[in-house]
C-alpha cells in the first residue's frame, strides 16, 4: 500500500482528545488519511502517528520576530511596471515608501517587497535592475523609522543580499531556492527566515498546461523534499514557511484543490503562507475580470485560508482582509494572541 498522507480535519470548536494544529487557533478532531492508490478513510486525531502528530501540533516559531498565535497579514509591495495586479502604480520610490505606510497603518504586519513580476508569462529581469526597484526602498523605510519585518520576493541570491543589506528581515522565494543555488547557502549564512513555495515550471511557461497526478500530494511531496534539502543543508525547519503556490503552473482545478485540502500542509512541520490575493481563479469563480476588483473574493479565500490555520495571509487589500478578521475571530470565538 501507498504512503499515507495525514490532512486534519480543522474545526474551531474542539471536542474531547482534539488536537491543536501548529499551537494557534484551529484544532482537529478528525484526520483524513490520504492514499495514492486508496480511497480516503477518517480518523481520530488520537490515531495519527506520533511523528506526524508531532509535526501537526508543535507551535510555530516566531517569523523575524512576529509570534504566529493567529493569522498574520503580509502586505504586498510591488514595485514592478508590470505586475498582474499592480504593476506600475508603485514602480517610483516616492510611490513605494508611500504605499508601504499605508498598508503599514492599515494593518499590515509584514511587509513583502518584490522587484520582478511573476505572473504567467512574464520574463527574467537582469538582477542590477532588481536590486535598483528594492533595496533603496527597503533602507528608505528603515530610514525612515519603520521596524517591522520585511520580506524580500526574489528568487536572486544577488537580489536578497542587497535587500539584507539594505534592512530586510526574510526571504520569500517563488522557486523555493531551486532557482538560484547561492539561495539557500545566503539564508543560512544571515539567519533568516524564507518562504519557500511550490511552482511547476518557470514563470514564461508555467501555464501552458500544467499536469499533476494529484496535485494536493505532488505539491505536498515536492515542498516536503525542498524543506528537507534545505534542513539537511543546516536551515532549521523553524526559519522555513511553506507555500502551496496558488496559480503558480495550476488551473482552476488545481487551485481549489489546494485550497480545501490546506491543513494538509500542517504536516510539513512548518508555517505556511498563502498568497492567493486577486489571482485569476478568484476573477473566473466570480466572474471578475478586473484584478483591482476582485477584494471581496480575495478576503473570502483569505478568511478560508484562515480557517484552515494558515499563519500567514498574503495580501494586496490589508484594510479590508484586517477588518474581516477582526470581525472572524470574535465570530468564531477562536482564541488569538
């Protein structure tokens, strides 16, 4: 018989014997067990392996500094002329600082700053010309007295050193270190903490027509063996978060798929981060072609996401994702901080 894969199934109203997934706010009375070559059966979450119930429950370190004891909000920086959502409305200095204090008092509590667009189809910029969008904008913010985290959204050893530099705090990297291989020998040699997240294939390519035998345990798999690499190379399994990668070389199907089995990613043993904000699936499901309009699908999938216990929201709408929150959690009498 195949591997077992172990998916809780979250609930917010514990009962008897339920476990608390990754010490924040959502627990599980039953677990799914996932084969390749079986139908699925449920269990309870006292019988899932003590390895795996290990993985599942331990708390999650802290993410440069941030405590993840309840979902966090990333905000998203773009300072590319081509972003899918964004692209050119922050691409100044002036524009960028500015945007980043205003996602900064509407809530955000990281931010994540990329110079290079990855939306389907767009192509490799020269790294000079990465570090120039990010690493003035990043020390223009320390200069500027601002403290909190912020990320770095390169797949560029090159890129993420000059953002170090310049007074980043982590690494969130769309080819999960596979791009560039200085990658992982920075993020252990600085300290820091790095998003790896799953993506099949180069962003040129990665639409044209992505295949998965089943895609939930395939990107599982795949983001289990790039952790392993990474921890086996001396990164602590604490400084990684995983990300499924939503749209990055998936379909609809695949997207969704992703998104109801999330908890699945719990048995990495690692935070995981979501960055599913204005993507093209939520504009198809709603029927909504403009990206800047799709906020309220964005929150939806941001409060399932949520709801699945996933600790960090990636987001363009900070104000109205913080207030959906606020509104979540006192809601759902889930306990946060």
């Amino acid at each position: 018989m195949s591997r077992a894969y172990y998916r809780p199934i979250p609930t917010l109203t514990p009962g008897a014997g339920a476990l608390r997934l990754a010490g924040g706010w959502v627990w599980c009375d039953g677990v799914e067990v996932l084969r390749r070559d079986a139908a699925a059966v449920l269990i309870p979450a006292g019988e899932v392996p003590a390895e795996m119930r290990a993985r599942l429950t331990a708390p999650r370190a802290p993410v440069a500094g941030l405590a993840l004891d309840r979902p966090r909000l990333m905000g998203i920086l773009n300072t590319t002329p081509d972003s899918f959502s964004d692209g050119g409305r922050f691409d100044g200095l002036g524009a960028a600082v500015a945007h980043a204090g205003l996602m900064r008092a509407q809530g955000a509590e990281i931010l994540d700053i990329g110079g290079e667009s990855t939306r389907p189809g767009a192509r490799e910029i020269p790294v000079p010309e990465e570090i120039e969008r990010t690493a003035p904008v990043i020390a223009a913010l320390r200069a500027g007295g601002v403290r909190m985290p912020i990320s770095i959204d390169t797949r560029k050893a090159a890129v993420a050193a000059a953002a170090l530099d310049a007074g980043a705090d982590m690494i969130n990297d769309v080819s999960a270190f596979g791009f560039d291989p200085e990658m992982g020998p920075l993020a252990r040699k600085r300290g820091v903490p790095a998003c790896l997240m799953h993506a099949r294939g180069a962003p040129e390519t990665m639409q044209n027509d992505p295949r998965y035998d089943a895609v939930l345990l395939d990107v599982y798999d795949a983001l289990e063996d790039r952790i392993a690499a990474q921890e086996a190379a001396g990164l602590p399994r604490s400084h990684i978060l995983a990300d499924p990668g939503i749209g990055f070389g998936k379909t609809l199907d695949h997207n969704l798929a992703l998104l109801r089995g999330l908890s699945l990613f719990h048995g990495l043993g690692c935070a995981i981060l979501l960055g599913a904000s204005r993507k093209s699936f939520i504009g198809t499901l709603s029927a909504t072609p403009q990206a800047a309009d799709r906020v309220a699908g964005s929150v939806a999938v941001a409060l399932h996401g949520a709801a699945q216990g996933v600790q960090v929201l990636r987001v363009h709408d900070v104000e109205a994702t913080r207030q959906a929150l606020a509104l979540w959690a006192p809601l759902t009498q889930i306990e946060t901080g």
